[in-house]
C-alpha cells in the first residue's frame, strides 16, 4: 500500500475515517492518497486535516488512482459509476464501500473491472471498525489483500462470499446502533440508582469497551467471561436473571436477523435500480 496511489470518490464520513487510518497506521503515506467530493468545504478539510490530495473532478481522480474507492452514497452510485466509466482501467482495483450495492450491479456499470465490495462500519471512525470483504468476479488474490490491508488500517477485516454480507450489514453493520441503545441504557439504570448521568454514561460505556477488549484480547467463549463475574447469591445473577426475564438474548437475535432481512430488500431495490 505504501507504493499505491488510492483515490476516494467522495470524501464522506467512512471515506475519511479510512484516510485518517491509513495514515495514522503508516499504510499509505498522505501525499498518495486522493480525494475527489462536490462539496469545497469538504475538500478542504480533507486537504487541510490530512494533507492529501484533493480535487472536484472525479475523471482526474479515477486517472491517477491505482485503487478506486467507491465511497459516495449508495443513491448517486449508479450515476456516478456512468460519469467514470470509460476512465476506469483493467489494471485498477476498485473497492466499493456503498451500501447494499451488489457487486453484479457494479461490473454491470464497470465491465471487466476488478471489483471488491465491502461492509464496514461506523466504529472506523475510532480506528475500531469490523469490516467485511467479498470478491468479485474478476478480483485477484492481490487485489484481496491490498483491500484488506486498507480496511485493517481502521480496525478487523473478515473475508467473506458476498451472500453473506447483508447479515454483516444485520450485525456488525446495524450493530453499533444497538449497543449504543444499550449503553444508554445502562447509563439510564445508573440515574434511576443515583449517579450523575455524565458519570453513569462514562462507566456504561467504558464498561462496554473493556468487555469487547477483554473478549478480544483472550479469545475466551462470552458465557466463561460473563460466569466469571457471576457470583452464587451476587449482584449479578440477580441483574442476569432480570434481563433473561426481559427475553434480551431473543431480542437482539430478532434485531439482527430483521436488519438482515431488510439489507436483503434494500440490495435488490438497488439491483433492480441499476438493471441487474
């Protein structure tokens, strides 16, 4: 990645996270990375902040870029893809980032191309995402992993058949909304008991970090780690039993399989969209 030029076609939210990552981690040396968005207040933060290279025309983009990230919005692929298409060459590779866009409505707007679509989430933004890849048809095994090289820079990368992506997007794509409803949660239990709400939301949420980092970093099984502070008669089979009661588990199963289900709608609406 050090020797790639990476062009970002649109400078949003993961398109930056992804920046801030390649160079934070020293994947990619800021005077290689791209940027092209409509937006000149976003270009010149993207310039200004991270030091790249930024410009408004996405065919001078698509021209110096030896990887292509497809980072706009999921709504204006298509008519993006058809601005480009005759500028992208056989020997680039093209990571898309959008959304719920297939990789067959991809090469259908960018025949022959090397594609790789991939399912990241908001986390990156903290270095701390989980990212899915899958590959396309004419994807190589480098190509696989100058991708995972870009998304290990902010954070796990998981490699994956494409079918499977809408129940990453179920998961670790929708996921971090349910753990924030969850931590706020917490952090409501907190008040309701007597803490300041500043001091409960800093424990619930350092409470969820360290328990994520824990399970991580001793790649023990989550009911080892939960019976370890499960005390006979303690305080936490007693909260353990509440949320067994409230059917938590059953819930966040439900919550994953119908965001699941829904990515699988969103993706044929976008399919059909593009005329795949």
């Amino acid at each position: 990645m050090q020797t790639k030029v990476l062009g970002f076609l649109g400078g949003g939210n993961m398109a930056t996270a992804l920046v801030k990552g390649l160079i934070v981690s020293g994947t990619t040396p800021p005077e290689r990375i791209w940027a092209s968005d409509v937006k000149a207040e976003r270009r010149t933060y993207l310039e200004t902040t991270h030091g790249i290279r930024v410009t408004a025309d996405n065919h001078e983009l698509v021209r110096v870029a030896d990887v292509l990230v497809i980072s706009v919005k999921p709504q204006v692929v298509d008519k993006v893809l058809d601005g480009i298409r005759n500028d992208v060459r056989p020997d680039q590779l093209v990571v898309s980032v959008a959304a719920g866009v297939p990789i067959a409505a991809l090469e259908a707007r960018l025949p022959g191309a090397r594609v790789v679509r991939s399912m990241p989430n908001t986390p990156a933004t903290a270095l701390a995402g989980a990212t899915a890849i899958a590959a396309g048809t004419h994807a190589t095994e480098d190509d696989m992993k100058t991708a995972e090289a870009l998304f290990a820079a902010v954070g796990r990368v998981v490699t994956l058949d494409e079918s499977l992506l809408d129940a990453v997007t179920g998961l670790s794509g929708s996921g971090p909304a349910y753990v924030m409803m969850i931590i706020e949660a917490l952090a409501d239990g907190g008040v309701k008991v007597g803490l300041h709400r500043d001091t409960a939301l800093l424990l619930a949420a350092q409470t969820v970090y360290g328990s994520a980092k824990l399970l991580l970093e001793t790649g023990e099984h989550p009911g080892r780690l939960k019976d370890m502070v499960t005390s006979p008669g303690g305080t936490a089979i007693a909260g353990l039993h509440t949320l067994e009661s409230g059917a938590l588990r059953k819930t966040l199963i439900d919550a994953v399989e119908a965001a699941t289900n829904r990515a699988a709608t969103l993706g044929e609406q976008m399919a059909k969209k593009m005329g795949v």
